[in-house]
C-alpha cells in the first residue's frame, strides 16, 4: 500500500479516538486468507488493521457492526471495533490489538458459558439490520418472522443458485431443491427463537487473551438458531468437551440437534464449493443425502 492509504488509516483512527496518532511501527499478522493484515503501534497504543481492495469497504463496515453488536451485549469479548474505511487504492478496518496466548485449564468451559448468554440475546425477528458476508461471499439478512423460510431462501437457496453458476453436480443441485422443500419436517414441534450468533464460528475465528480469557472476532452475525453456531463449531473441530459441557449444562440443546446440524453444516459447505470448489462437492452431497433420508 502506498504512504497516502496508512496517512489515511492514522487520520481514521486519529479522529476515532480524538487524539492525533502516528504508526510508528508496522508488523505483518496472520489474519486468514482473505485480507491483509497487520499490527500497528504508536503513542502507547496498538491496533489490529485488516487491508482489503477499496470495493470491500462494506465487508469491514458490516464486520465492525457485528463485533459492535456482540460486544454490546457484555458476554463475549470481541476485538472493539475502532473505524473503517477507503479510499481509491483500498479499504481498511482497524480494531483493537488483543494479544493472544494460551487456554487455560478453565477457557474452553468459559467459553461455552459465554457463548451460551450470547445465544440468550434475542431479537423480535432473525436475520440482522444489514447484510454482510460469510469469507467472502455475500451473506444475505433479510429480517423475517419465520425460521424456515429464511433458511431456506437466504442460506440453502442462495448458496444452491451460487452453486448452479459454479458448475456444482446437476443431482446436487436436484436434491438440494428438494431438501429445501422439505425443511419443515426437521422441525417438527420446534420452535425456533431469533438468537445473537456469531455466524462463523469455528475454530479459527475463537481464541484466548494473555489471561486465557476467550474472544471471538471475524463474525458473520445474525439472529438465527442458535444451534447454527453450535453446528459449525463441530465441523471443523477445535472446541474441546469442556466446551459443550458448559454450554449443554447452561443452555441445553433440543432434540434433533443432531439431524439439523447437518443441515446448518450444509450452508458452510456449499458456501466452501463457491469459494474454493473442488471435493466441497462431494460433502454437500453426503450431507444433502442423509438430510433427505429424515424427511
């Protein structure tokens, strides 16, 4: 980036905070595959900046509002969102620098507990107030009173259509329409509650601070089915028993938990499909196969 973009990046800070601030000092971090990020310092202070191409101000600007939701709750630390913005070369978020160290033998329970009085944060519909994104996919959050129907148009039915575009195999596009048109019976005597998700959460996007407190950042929130969190955290792995236990003891899940997390699993992989392609395919498949069978 050039001198024009990080002068950009102080100012917006700068105003921010209301005192003027320099980067006296510019690391590059790890911060997943998309963007490009780094560790900024001056004045005593430090802050963690995402750097993206300037069409991608909206990204950040939904991002930030996310954490700012979840951070008003007071059940989850989350990095605190600071600014964002663009300009002709890139667009930029920056938020709180956390320094990251290990679990302790309490953290994994401590998140579940957390995680658990998120999910207590209702809204009187699901979806959000903006759309935003899911990696980099556009993830759509119409607000609507039914669960279903919002699942079904604006998860499974928006990533099926990516999917068609994408060349995804003719029989998982076929089934997948008819698995959409069945959503109703995996749901059976359930009634679904608007809960704060995180929207992306696995293990990647979940850590500890120096004190082994936990903190989640790159959300993708919305208010959904709180069993959508919970699902995906089992997809990739790297949440430990401690941490269902405290969360099952807190808030325990419903019958059929099991079922439907395939369902919920579902959305991530096609949405990997889109993105990335390749053996996603075949996941999707399977997942769509044994969904149809307990319908």
């Amino acid at each position: 980036m050039n001198a024009t973009t990080w002068a950009d990046i102080d100012a917006g800070i700068a105003g921010a905070c209301g005192t003027r601030f320099t980067v006296e000092s510019r690391t590059p971090v790890a911060g997943g595959c998309i963007n490009k990020c780094y560790r900024v310092a001056g004045a005593g202070r430090a802050y963690f900046v995402k750097v993206n191409s300037s069409g991608r101000r909206a990204m950040f600007e939904a991002e930030a509002a996310g954490l700012a939701e979840i951070a008003a709750t007071a059940t989850t630390r989350v990095p605190a969102p600071l600014c964002a913005g663009a300009n002709e070369e890139a667009a930029w978020l920056v938020v709180e620098f956390i320094d990251f160290g290990e679990a302790t033998t309490g953290s994994m329970a401590q998140l579940g507990e957390a995680l658990a009085a998120q999910h207590r944060v209702s809204a009187r519909k699901f979806g959000w107030t903006r759309d935003n994104t899911i990696g980099s996919t556009p993830q759509l959050n119409p607000q609507n009173a039914d669960w279903i129907s919002f699942w079904r148009d604006s998860r499974l039915g928006y990533q099926l259509d990516l999917a068609m575009r994408n060349g995804a195999p003719a029989a998982l596009l076929r089934q997948g329409e008819r698995l959409a048109g069945g959503l109703a019976a995996l749901f059976a005597e359930r009634s679904v509650k608007p809960a704060l998700l995180h929207g992306d959460l696995w293990g990647g996007n979940a850590g500890f601070d120096r004190t082994g407190t936990p903190v989640l950042f790159d959300p993708a929130v919305y208010y959904g089915d709180r069993e959508a969190d919970l699902a995906m955290t089992e997809l990739f792995g790297g949440f430990s028993a401690d941490f269902y236990a405290a969360y099952n003891a807190a808030s325990p899940l419903e019958a059929g938990y099991k079922v439907r997390k395939q369902l919920y699993n579902l959305y991530h992989v096609l949405n990997h499909f889109n993105l990335f392609g390749g053996g996603y395919a075949a996941q999707a498949q399977t997942l769509v196969d044994r969904l149809l069978a307990e319908i």
